[in-house]
C-alpha cells in the first residue's frame, strides 16, 4: 500500500463528528416527524426514539435533563417538531439527533389509527368487564397462538414445564409481524375453538417497536378473540406496550412469560398444601374411630356386668338355666353391638371429608373461616379452594 494514506476507522468517525457537529447548520434545529419506537429509560432517565417520515428515519436520543421539562407523554405515532442538534454516535458510526424539546404537532396516522379503532370497538361493548371470562384455574389443554421460532413460546414452555406439567400445549404456530400475519391468526384463534378440549387460549409475542407489534391492532384479531367461547390471555410485547388485542382480551399479560405465570398453578405448591390437609384430615378421623370404639365397648361391659348380676341374684337352683338364659343374651348383645359399631364405621367412612373432595368437591374459605354462601362473597374478595391433593388462592371476579 505505499503511497497511500493508510486511516483507521476512528480517524473517520472523528473527522465526521467533528465535521457535522461543528457545523452550524446543524445546530439548533427544528425538525418535523412522526414519533416511532419510543423507549423511555426509567433507570437513566434518558428516553430514545425514532423520527419518521415516509422512507427516512433518523435516531434521536433525548437525555434526562431536558426530558424532565416536558408537560407531556410522547408516544409512538405522535406527530411532533423537535428542537435538536444533529451529531455523529461514535459507536455505531451513525447520525443521530440530541432533542432538547418536544412539540407535539398532531397525530400521526399509525397512533391516529389506532384511536379511532380502540373508540369504535369500545362503542360496540367490546372491552366490557361483564363480557370477560374467568380463566380456568386448572387448564389440562393450552392453546398456543405465536411464532414457532420466537423466543415467547420458549419460555411459556420452560415455565409450564416448572409449574405445572400437567398442562398440554397446543401449538398453533402463525407469523407474528408482516400483511400475512392477521389472517393466520385469526384462523388459528378459529380452529381452537373448534377443539373441544382446550380449556384457554394463550396469543402473543415477544418484545419490539410499535411497528413489529401493529398486527396486535387489527380489527379482524381484536373481533376473532371477542368472538372465541375460549378465554384468550393476550401476552404482547412488554409491560409498557398495549394492543387492541390487550384490551379485547378476557386477561392482559404484560409478557409471554407472565402469561404462562397466570394460566398455570404451581404444581408443587399444591402437592404440598393437599398432602398436609389429607394427612390432618386422616389423622383427625383415626382419633374420632377410635373414641367412638371405646364408648361402645364400654358400654357393652356395663350391661355385661348387669346382666351376670341378675344371674347371681337369681338362686343357686337357677344357676344353669340361667347361664344358659345370660350367655345367649350375652352373644346376641355382642353381636348387636358389633352390627351397630360396624354400621357407625360405615357411616363416619362415608362422611370422610377426604373421600368426598377426591369426588371433585371443594371447599372455599374467606379469612379462614368456611364460606357457606355465595352472598358472602363480593367481587374482589380473596378465597382458597381446597381439594383433595391441595388448596389454590383464588379472586371473586
């Protein structure tokens, strides 16, 4: 290479951060966009975003000093003019816009969609509470509508796999981002519910900008999970983000992983809790059997002890027919109360509590104390639902 000048990638980078920031016509801009991806760091304080338009975009990053001073919210879709300097990010090598304002303009056409959708489906009933339904408490069959690639269907497994096993997952896998992705969905949310034996449904996906989680907001999802006689968990994105889905949905899980943290009881909490309650239970009965057998031969010895007195009175020339008369009265009294002991065994056998919950039966508690009607619950109250094998917590919806 003699005879050229030979530069390393930060001579580059430092010419051009200087060149752009050293210009003047670069500084204290206003530029005009629309708000995509926008991400606010609450750690730093800092808050990141993109500013669209059309085909271009441009990385803006807005620090915590002056991000403090806004009197509003931003959010994606919102149109907005900036007040910003464009620099040069030293790291990836790219432009990048310092805001130091934020204006908002109107509202731009993805964010103005979206509203207007979420209004229409409100109108019609949509998200009302009184059309939500309880998710199941036990679910032998979960459907699952998302990418078969994604990283949201790895860890709603891992999780159902610790907590309970039980659980079957039944895969519908779909595209979750692009034009094709809301008719697969809809098809798949379609064909569970033609499967009988699915007790939920769990859609969803993984984290990402405003634009890869779009397809969440089509009218024809949002109709197809109201219309499912299944309950849909919606699991979209992260905490922060929401969908028309989240809000048609019988319950909003803020990540897949939450998702399958609510869908799912934990196994081996419930194991436990049950094995103590039936080994109370056996215990309590065993005590109870064996008061009741005491109380029944001590009163067969009484009247034992009553009728050999009646013998003896009755004279030394009666003695033989007289013990005959007493050993048959003797072995008839025996018997009965053999039969009647018996019959008792029976009847506390079958009053078992620990028989009757194995039939499936339950008992619910309020504060520890047995709730005998439903009028004393009200919506919101916290109760416990014992069976056979465990108890599980539960909320009056």
């Amino acid at each position: 290479m003699a005879g050229f000048a030979v530069l390393t990638v930060s001579q580059i980078v430092t010419y051009l951060k200087s060149t752009v920031e050293e210009d003047e016509k670069l500084r204290g801009l206003y530029v005009r966009g629309e708000i995509g991806d926008y991400r606010p760091n609450f750690i730093s304080g800092h808050v990141y975003f993109t500013l669209k338009e059309k085909d271009a975009s441009l990385r803006c990053v807005m620090f915590r000093s002056s991000a403090s001073r806004l009197k509003f919210e931003p959010a994606s879709g919102m149109s907005v003019i900036l007040r910003c300097d464009v620099t040069l990010y030293s790291r990836d090598g790219t432009c990048q816009l310092v805001v130091y304002d934020i204006q908002p303009e109107g509202l731009g056409a993805n964010y103005l969609a979206f509203e207007q959708l979420k209004e229409k489906l409100s109108k019609e009933g949509l998200f009302a509470a009184e059309h939500k339904r309880p998710i199941p408490l036990y679910p032998k069959k979960i459907g699952v509508v998302t990418s078969r690639s994604g990283a949201a269907l790895h860890d709603i497994e891992q999780i159902l796999e610790r907590r309970w096993p039980l659980g079957e997952i039944l895969l519908y896998p779909v595209s979750v981002q692009g034009a094709e992705s809301a008719p697969q969905i809809v098809a798949a949310i379609e064909a569970i519910n033609r499967i009988p034996s699915v007790d939920m449904i769990l859609l969803g996906r993984g984290g990402g900008s405003s634009d890869d989680l779009s397809v969440f907001n089509d009218e024809r999802i949002a109709r197809a999970v109201y219309a499912s006689t299944i309950p849909v968990i919606s699991a979209v994105g992260h905490e922060t983000d929401f969908t028309i889905c989240d809000f048609v949905a019988d319950l909003r899980a803020p990540t897949p992983s939450a998702a399958a943290e609510l869908c799912s009881p934990d196994g081996t909490e419930l194991k436990y809790y049950f094995g103590s309650i039936s080994s109370a239970l056996t215990a309590r009965i065993r005590a109870f059997l064996e008061r009741e057998k005491e109380e029944k031969i001590k009163g067969n010895v009484e009247k034992l002890n009553s009728f050999t007195s009646i013998a003896l009175l009755a004279g030394a020339d009666l003695i033989g027919d007289g013990r005959l008369s007493l050993e048959r009265n003797m072995a008839k009294i025996l018997n009965d109360s053999d039969r009647v002991l018996e019959r008792e065994l029976t009847r506390l056998d079958g009053a078992n509590p620990a028989k009757i919950l194995k039939k499936g039966f339950c008992f619910a508690e309020k504060e520890d104390r047995p709730v005998r009607s439903a009028g004393e619950l009200k919506p919101g109250d916290e109760v416990r639902l014992r069976f056979s094998d465990g108890a599980v917590g539960a909320k009056i919806i």
